[in-house]
C-alpha cells in the first residue's frame, strides 16, 4: 500500500478522492464546480477532506422505508 492509498491521509486529490466517493473524475469536476461536494483549494489543487468526504456521505445517505411504514 502506498502513502496515497493509506487510509490516515487526510486530503486527496481528485483523482483519489472520485475512487474513494466512486465516481467519475468528470463527475467530481462538476460537483466542484456546481459547489456540491465539499472541497478545498491548496494554491491552484482541488483537494478534498476524507473526514469532510465521510461526513458528506453520511449527511447525503438516504435510508430505505420500513415495511409497514
């Protein structure tokens, strides 16, 4: 496992970051630019937050109905 792939690196690039979120790195470019998706700005590098990333996961996730509901 290299430094990039290890789970305690805190900021990924995009590349990292669409495999990490499985999406498209195309996509992630979009969300970015539309201001979707959490992100920060390192001189002129789009970098994202794994802990921001895992919290925007959560917020976003939407829970299936229970039967009978």
């Amino acid at each position: 496992m290299s430094w990039s792939d290890s789970p305690n690196k805190r900021f990924l690039d995009v590349k990292e970051a669409s495999k990490h979120l499985g999406l498209a790195e195309s996509t992630l470019y979009t969300m970015v630019s539309q201001r979707r998706i959490p992100f920060t700005k390192m001189g002129r590098r789009t970098k994202f937050d794994r802990h921001k990333l895992d919290q925007w996961i959560r917020e976003h996730s939407v829970e299936p109905l229970r039967k009978g509901s």
